[in-house]
C-alpha cells in the first residue's frame, strides 16, 4: 500500500510560481512511474507531467504545460515534485499526485491550485 500526500497548493497572480510536492509513504520498495494530474471544475482529469523510475527519469508533459512545468523526483525520498512557471488562470486546478506499484495506481488527495488573472 502507497500513501501520498500533496502540499504547495495555493492562489498565486497570473505570470507567478509554485511548486507542489507529494511524498509517498508506506509498506514498500519502491515506485515506478510518479506523475501529477489535474481536473478544473467540470472537466475530466487529465495528465499533466509524468517521469519514470530510475536514477534518471525520463519526462513527459502535456502540451499545454511544456515549457512552463518541470516534473522532478526524489527517489531517495520517495518524492515527486511540479515546478510550475508562467502560471495562467487556465492552470487553475485541483492537482493530484499519482503512483504507480505492480500495475496498481495510487492517489493523492489533491491540492488546489488557483490563479487569479
């Protein structure tokens, strides 16, 4: 079993910075891929940036975040960050961190992410 808890959530400016963090507890080895996902009020989740295991992940984004996120993990620390710059008022979200172990995902419980224009 995988815990996750987020924190770094809250209201910034247009054009400011946050970064989230989750950190993953509980009865196991290790994680495989860790990954940050987002759902605005009535919209589905949808994926926002995912990095692999390994001592150095790969990365991936969507399109809409490129350029502006930077997905990084710990995994000494059983960590996954979100660098977010340039933040817009479309950003704005509830972010759920996300874990994958032995084909089961695991879920955080989400942070608000809110970006006043």
């Amino acid at each position: 079993q995988v815990q996750l808890v987020e924190s770094g959530g809250g209201l910034v400016q247009a054009g400011g910075s946050l970064r989230l963090s989750c950190a993953a507890s509980g009865r196991f080895f290790s994680i495989d891929t860790m990954s940050w996902y987002r759902q605005a009020p009535g919209k589905q989740r949808e994926l926002v940036a995912v990095i692999t295991s390994g001592v150095v992940g790969r990365t991936d984004y969507a399109d809409s975040v490129k350029g502006r996120f930077t997905i990084s993990r710990d995994n000494a620390k059983n960590s996954v960050f979100l660098q977010m710059n340039s933040l817009k008022p479309e950003d704005t979200a509830v972010y759920y961190c996300a874990a994958s172990r032995s084909g089961n995902t695991y879920w955080g419980q989400g942070t608000q992410v809110t970006v006043s224009s």
